[in-house]
C-alpha cells in the first residue's frame, strides 16, 4: 500500500501544478508501476501455490527515490505541441522540419507537465451486444437491397413506391454508418503504450531518443486496434535498434546527438494511415539486395525498384543486422508483420534515405465489416474484387498474350510481363468463353506483385457486408469471406494474396 500511496502523491502534486516530473521522476514511477504488477502477480501466485513468493527485494530504495522525486524541484520547462496535421512532404523535407517541430509524448530525459483530460458522458454496452447490432445492422443492409432490386420497385421507380424505398435506403445506409462509429476508438491507447516501448528500449540500449505522436484522437474499429498493436511493437523497436544510431555515431555524421521516432495516424480517402518515421541511418539498399540474393530471394542482376527492395526486408530469414543485440531479435519478424497487416486488408510501404532516416507508411480500411469491390461475372457466377487492389481493368489484344517456360501464360502491359490468372479454372466454373481476347483482364497488385485475373464482364462496384463461410470454407485459399447480393444470392469475396499463391502452386 505504501508504494501505491507515494506513487500517487507523486502524480498528485504533478496534477495540482506543485511539481514538475523530470525524466528521472518518471523513470521512479515507471519502476513503480512494473513493482506493483510484479506484487500483484505475486500475490496470485502465492495464492495458487499455497507459499509466499517475495517480490519486495527492492521495495525501500524505491520508496526512497519515490520521497526524492515529491521533494525534487522543477528541472525544465514543460513541453508544450499542438497537434499536427498530414504532411504531404517528401522524406528529406520533413527531416529538414523536425528540427523546428516540438514532440507531444517524449521518451527523452525532459520533464513532461501531467494534464488532465475531460471526458464525455458515456455509458458502457458490452462490446457482445455491439457487435450484436451491428450484424444486425448488416442484415438490414442486405434485406434493403433486396427489397431494392425488385423488379416491380424498379417498374415503380418514377411513383410514389419507388420515392419512398429511396428515402429508406438513404436511411438504412445512415444507420450503418452510425452503428459502425459507435465500434470506433481513437489510436491514443495504443500511441501511449508505444511511449513507454521506446522509453524502456532507449536505456537498454543506452540511446537518447525524442518520441512524439500526432493524431492520437484517430479512429478506428476497435477490432483493428486490437490487431495493429503487436506489429507496431515491432517496427517501433525496429526503429529503435536497427534506425536510430548510437550517440557516437549521430555526432560523427554531424547530427543532433538524441535521434526522433514518430508514430502519425490520419485519416485518407476512407483509410486509416499509420506511419512511423525514424531519422536514423535509413536501409541500405546494397546489403538487403546482397542478402536477398544470398538467401535465393531474387536472382542476380533482376531489374528492381527502391522500393522493392526496401520490400526484400519483409521476407522471411532476410536480417541485415550485424549483430543481435537485446533489443532486436526478439518477437515476430518483420515477415509476420507484413502478413498481419495484409490480414487486415493492410499494406506497409517504404520511403527511405540513406543517412537520414525511414518511413513505414501503414493503410488500412477503417473496418473489417464492410468492402468496397468490383463486382465481376464468370460464366453465371459473380465474384467481388476489393476495389484496393485493382490497379486497371483492359481487353487485351492477342500481341500482348504470350507462354513462358515454367511461367505459364503471359501478359505483356506496358513493358512488364504479368501472369495470367484464369478464375474460372480456379473455382471449377464454366466461362462464357476461355479466349482472353474475348474477355477482359483485371490486373490486381499485392505487396508489389501484379497479376491479370480473366473474367467475363464486369458489373459494377459495390459496398457489401462481409459474412463468413464458417469452418468449411473459412480457410480456403484464395476466398476471404461472402457477400449476399441483391438478389439473395452469395457472391464470393477474392483474396488477392491467396489468389498469387494458387496461381504460382
């Protein structure tokens, strides 16, 4: 009790404005928390075990220190940021402007003034019961469209009936957007864990590092929120131990001697963007490229872009760390990373500078319960193609179809060669007809590779619910989920990376 106590006099006084939290104060409360949670976890285990565990073996040199901090003075001024906003500038440029820029969160030794916050009134609903109204919601969606797609409230769209089924669509789709904001919670929880990370990987491996964060009060599903946390927990501590360099060396290439990670969150065209930006030493092109030849990933002397081989860091076994130190080499890969994001219908890409440092820009949808997808018609069946993946749609000509040995059949658009992907092979479903040339083409792109699906025709695009296909279907390769269309039947909903994978086996 006493070390809860003098923990929360401390913060007390900070609140009242009596005491200003130094770095080293907030060092003496970090260890407090992490004491606590050792007593708490030892306390439980004494009660299941049925012995005492002792977990108190530093408890008086804390509550000394903790009596230092409550009687300490002011050592610096507290750091004050307004929030920023999206900044469309390049690399270098924001670099260049960080210098001006102050952080709002810092895992530096500055002090940092408490402020409180006011909250709005609010209820609690267990997230069940939300989760509940929500597919409740969806099938409302679903029903509307039906109701929609009859063909005598089509015959009747220039009456009364027709005006009245319009309004109450309007309305149904008001209501699904309202029910699937009430699911979203601002990034700030997760910003703030990401502060205590850096906080804690900085002293191991004894680097001054500044962190701040701008849009903290971004939203987003709740059920992504949940997801996003451990492959940021990995990028951040990317960031701290491959990224930022040691003092020393900060010094020797003329830079500021404490080096800046900043985790952004914005919104964009429907999307959550996340990016997390570091100004340390940036990736070095020639010993990825060199480790991903070595490792058999890409042959020598093949035509790559900067970016994709930034990429070539997202496969599995690809480190170019010299040495393993405390910091790297623990948790998931950065491999896992890419597949959890892609999971979420993400994907990750990479701006970076030699000597000055990286950008890992995250886009997301805002939530898993609703896609946006290109409708399209194979034979008498309809798929849906994510719209976020479809780079263009064209009727090819037959100069541009070509074979490959051990490559199979070949599109030629623009000067690259694309696979060619027949779906109708795929899902075992009889086409209108098999020459592509009578068809069309939609070329869809993945984690940097593209790839032309042939289909029939294409319908139109469309915000659907997503419904699961259970235990049966839920894992097949290639197919993501459902969708209940119009006209009361299922359309399956294509998994582009899945799909790369069938098409390549």
């Amino acid at each position: 009790g006493s070390l809860a106590h003098s923990a929360e006099n401390l913060l007390d006084l900070a609140r009242k404005d009596e005491l200003m939290l130094s770095g080293e104060s907030m060092d003496v409360v970090f260890e407090s928390i992490d004491m606590l949670k050792k007593m708490i976890a030892g306390l439980k285990e004494s009660v299941e075990s049925g012995s005492a565990v002792d977990v108190q073996e530093n408890l008086p040199q804390l509550l000394e220190k903790l009596k230092s901090s409550a009687q300490g003075q002011n050592l610096a001024d507290s750091l004050d940021t307004p929030h920023g906003q999206k900044s469309d500038k390049k690399l270098d440029e924001i670099l260049a402007a960080k210098d001006k820029a102050k952080p709002k969160y810092t895992a530096s030794q500055k002090s940092v003034k408490i402020k409180t916050h006011t909250s709005d009134e609010k209820i609690k609903v267990s997230t069940a019961r939300l989760d509940n109204l929500i597919n409740m919601v969806g099938e409302l969606v679903t029903a509307q469209l039906m109701v929609a797609e009859e063909a005598n409230i089509k015959l009747a769209s220039e009456h009364e009936l027709g005006r009245k089924v319009a309004h109450q669509s309007k309305i149904v789709r008001e209501l699904q957007e309202l029910s699937m904001s009430m699911r979203m919670v601002p990034i700030a929880g997760v910003f703030q864990k990401m502060a205590r990370l850096v906080r804690d990987l900085s002293h191991k491996a004894d680097k001054k590092i500044n962190f701040s964060t701008q849009g903290d009060e971004t939203e987003l599903d709740r059920n992504i929120v949940d997801k996003i946390a451990d492959p940021l927990v990995h990028m951040v501590r990317n960031s701290v131990d491959h990224g930022i360099e040691s003092q020393q060396e900060r010094l020797e290439a003329g830079k500021n001697p404490i080096g800046q990670i900043e985790l952004r969150a914005f919104h964009q065209a429907g999307n959550i963007v996340i990016e997390i930006q570091d100004d340390g030493k940036g990736l070095d092109k020639e010993r990825i490229l060199k480790k991903a030849i070595d490792n058999g990933i890409v042959e020598a002397g093949q035509d790559l872009s900067d970016e994709e081989i930034y990429k070539l860091i997202f496969h599995a076994g690809l480190s170019t760390a010299q040495k393993i130190t405390s910091v790297s080499g623990r948790g998931v890969g950065m491999d896992i990373v890419r597949k959890n994001v892609e999971s979420l219908r993400g994907k990750i890409d990479i701006n970076s500078i030699k000597g000055k440092g990286t950008i890992f820009t995250i886009r997301m949808p805002l939530t898993l319960a609703i896609i946006d997808g290109q409708i399209v018609k194979i034979g008498d069946d309809r798929y849906i193609i994510p719209i976020n993946s479809i780079v263009r749609s064209l009727k090819p000509n037959r100069s541009q179809l070509s074979s490959v040995q051990n490559r199979g059949e070949i599109v030629t658009v623009r000067g690259k060669l694309l696979p060619l992907v027949r779906l109708y092979k795929l899902f075992g479903t009889v086409p209108i007809t098999e020459d592509p040339t009578e068809s069309l083409l939609v070329i869809v792109e993945e984690d940097g590779k593209k790839c032309c699906l042939l289909v029939d025709e294409l319908l139109g695009q469309q915000q659907v619910v997503i419904k699961s296909l259970g235990e049966g279907l839920g894992k097949a390769k290639g197919i993501s989920g459902g969708a209940i269309m119009g006209d009361g039947k299922v359309s399956l909903i294509l998994d582009i990376p899945g799909l790369m994978e069938l098409a390549q086996g």
